[in-house]
C-alpha cells in the first residue's frame, strides 16, 4: 500500500492533518525558545537547558503516561493533551523570566510526552483492515508519513518564525512581546490540531487489545515501563533511539554557536541549515518508501551515517559541507527513527505496543535533553577556559567528538528477528 492509498483513508488523513499543524507550531515554539532563552541568558548551557528540560518529564512522566495511554481511549488521551498544551503555550512567554518559561516548557513536555505514544499507538489502529493484523511495509509508510509531517514543518516553522519576529519589529513590539506573538499562535496550532482529532470517530484501543488490559489487570501482571524494557525487541531498539537522540541534542545544543562562531553565517545561515535538515527528512521519507527491505540495516545504517555526517561538519567546519551534511543527516534520523517505530509496532501489540513506544519516546527524549546538556556545558567550560583542543573552537571539538560517539553507539544495537521484519 502506497502514499496515496495511505492518504486516502480518511481518519488517517485527519489524524495527519493535525500532526502537520501541531508540528508547525512545534517547531517554531522550539526555535523561538531557544532565542528567547539565549536572550535571556546569554548562555550555551540555558540554552541547551531548553532542551533538558525533556529530561525531567521523560523521568517523571514517564511511568504516568505508560498508565494513561493504556488504560484511557486514545481519541481522549490527544484531544486533553492537545488543550492543556494551549493554554501552557500562551502562559509561557507573558512573563519574561528564566525559571517562568522553563516551568511552562517543562509542562508542555509532559504533556507532549503522553500525547506521542498515544498518536503512535493509533496509526496501526487506523490503517489496519484487521485488529493485530500487521503488513510491515504499510505501518512503515504510515509511520514515515508521520514522521516527515513533523520534520517537514521544520523549515515552514523556522521561516515563521523569521517572519513573526520581523514584522513584529516593524509594528513595534519590543523585548519579550515580540515572542508573545510566536507562543500565541503556536497555541493556535495545538487547538486545531484538537479539532482535527476530534473529527475522528475512534482511534483504539480495539476490541483486542482491551481484553488483554482486562486480563493483565485481572493477573495483577506489572505493566509499567520497567516490564516493557525486559522485552527483547524493546532492548534491541532502545539504544539506538539513545544514539539518535545523542545527535539531535549536541546539534541543537551547539548549532546556533557552531554557525554563528565557526561557519560565520549568521542568522540566515542558521535558518538555512534548519530548512535543509527538513529537506532531508522528507529525503528519509522517499527513502522508505522505496521499502528498504531490512528493519535492522535500515536502523544502524541511519545511526551510522549521523555519526559520519556529525563528525565531518563538525572537523571541515565549512558552509558547503554544513549544508549538504544538514540533508543527509535529516534523511538518516528519518530513516533510523522510523525503522524504530515500525519495529516495535510490527512485533508487538496490545499493551505490551503501547509500554514499548512510550518507552521509545521517553528514551528520544532523556537522550536529546542529556546531550543538549552535556554538551552544552562542554563547550561552555572549554570556551571560559580559553581551550582548543587539536585546534578547534570549543563548539566544534564537542561536535565532532559527539559525531564519534554517535558513531561507536551503531555498533551497540542489537535488534533481535528483525531479519524477518522486512517491508512486504
């Protein structure tokens, strides 16, 4: 089954259009934080702080959100997360105070970290003619059309967010108002993304996967996160989320310095190699539809080749492999994420799914906030410090040992009868 036919059922078509519209938001909150925050801070480390506030929900949040999604409908579990989030996202930027926008920041990450599993859970719900009926190749299109929906919006949130901030100055409105607006109408974007679910009749669990929960609960049998980290196809994808996410946190974290300091692009070229970043993944997303035929080659060859373009942006230190790398690095986390997902979702079902894909999200989440941090801080120290380690400003020594270490971390995953997991 193809995109088109894909797109053509109906509540999968609106459960994606307010994915595209939630992630638009997303996207320009996220920027939009990261420049307030440096605003407010003029510090690397704040600002990879925006991003470790990911961690704290994924620690906390975790074991609650594994509880919700399991026991409540999944149509609920979004449309309560999608409205709490609207009214965090137009809270967050009234006060401009550090500790005030990362209190509200931490809260919209709880509740995004319930809503992602839940979404997740309901795709197979959706697109399959048969409750636990799994076709390997549809779940992986269906899945990297999610996926492209979110990165896809990277460069449509990055230019909004350019163009709000723009006219903003051109209107009058200076300081922390000029983000107002941002927060405002991201707000915007998670409320239609509410009636976009809402328009859906129902999105799971089924008839099935209820009787297990009954039975589960009836056997008293541990449902938590810890019992779905004993599952071997969960052990086997877990670490490469963490290396996944190990990228995403040190670009993140030091990409604004890392083109301001070592490329000497400025704000243009910053935005430029974000839109390329969603460029790639929409090239992941061709890539998958082309059925890679190996979930577990497909999974580590994505991981590999974010290492190798991290480690050589980051040595060259130029413009031209800044950008041409930003697209294949968008294609290769496309492509391992999704491989992920596809995996979990094709080998397990019921309870046992929903467990293991917010174990997924929590995992992508505490990996991207640690290394936001981590690195961060590094190259904070190294730059008070007065270091240059073989040469290198302090920015772009951390990349490149982050990119190694991406790297050593593909060969740790282990994804056991993925061989047989092959699209069809």
């Amino acid at each position: 089954m193809g995109l088109r036919e894909q797109l053509n059922k109906r509540d999968f078509r609106r459960l994606i259009v307010g994915q595209t519209v939630s992630s638009f938001g997303d996207w320009m909150g996220t920027l939009a934080l990261m420049y307030f925050v440096l605003e407010l801070s003029d510090s690397t480390t704040a600002v990879g702080g925006v991003l470790v506030l990911r961690l704290l929900p994924s620690a906390l949040g975790a074991p609650v959100a594994a509880r919700v999604v399991t026991r409540w409908r999944r149509r609920s579990v979004l449309m309560w997360s999608t409205l709490v989030q609207t009214g965090m996202a137009v809270a967050l930027p009234i006060v401009p105070w550090l500790v005030w926008v990362y209190f509200w920041a931490f809260m919209i990450e709880v509740a995004g970290l319930i809503f992602l599993p839940a979404r997740d859970a309901s795709i197979p719900f959706l697109i399959e003619e048969e409750e636990n009926r799994h076709d390997t190749g549809t779940l992986e299109i269906a899945n990297g059309i999610t996926m492209a929906t979110s990165y896809g919006m990277i460069p449509v949130g990055a230019g909004a967010f350019g163009l709000i901030l723009y006219f903003s100055q051109h209107i009058g409105l200076e300081g922390h108002w000029r983000y107002v607006a941002v927060f405002w109408l991201d707000a915007l974007t998670y409320l239609g993304c509410y009636f976009a679910i809402r328009s859906i009749p129902d999105l799971g669990p089924g008839p099935v996967e209820r009787r297990e929960v009954e039975r589960s609960e009836q056997e008293a049998s541990p449902r938590g996160l810890l019992s779905a980290v004993r599952l071997p196809v969960v052990r086997g994808v877990l670490p490469g989320v963490a290396v996944v996410s190990l990228g995403l946190g040190a670009l993140f974290s030091l990409g604004v310095v890392f083109v301001r300091n070592v490329l000497a692009a400025g704000p243009v070229g910053f935005g430029t190699l974000v839109v390329l970043f969603g460029v790639g993944a929409l090239v992941g997303l061709l890539i998958i539809h082309r059925k890679v035929r190996n979930l577990a080659v497909q999974i580590r060859v994505g991981t590999a080749v974010q290492g190798v373009v991290i480690f050589l942006m980051a040595l060259l230190g130029t413009v031209v492999w800044a950008f041409i790398g930003a697209v294949l690095f968008g294609a290769a986390a496309t492509s391992a994420l999704v491989g992920g997902i596809t995996y979990l979702q094709e080998s397990l079902s019921g309870v046992n799914r929903n467990l293991a894909l917010t174990a997924f999200h929590a995992v992508l989440r505490f990996g991207l906030a640690l290394a936001a941090l981590v690195a961060g801080a590094a190259a904070d120290l190294l730059r008070r410090a007065g270091a240059a380690p073989l040469g290198l400003p302090p920015s772009q020594f951390v990349l490149a040992v982050s990119g190694l270490i991406v790297l050593f971390g593909a060969t740790l995953i282990r994804v056991p009868g993925a061989n047989g997991l092959s699209a069809r």
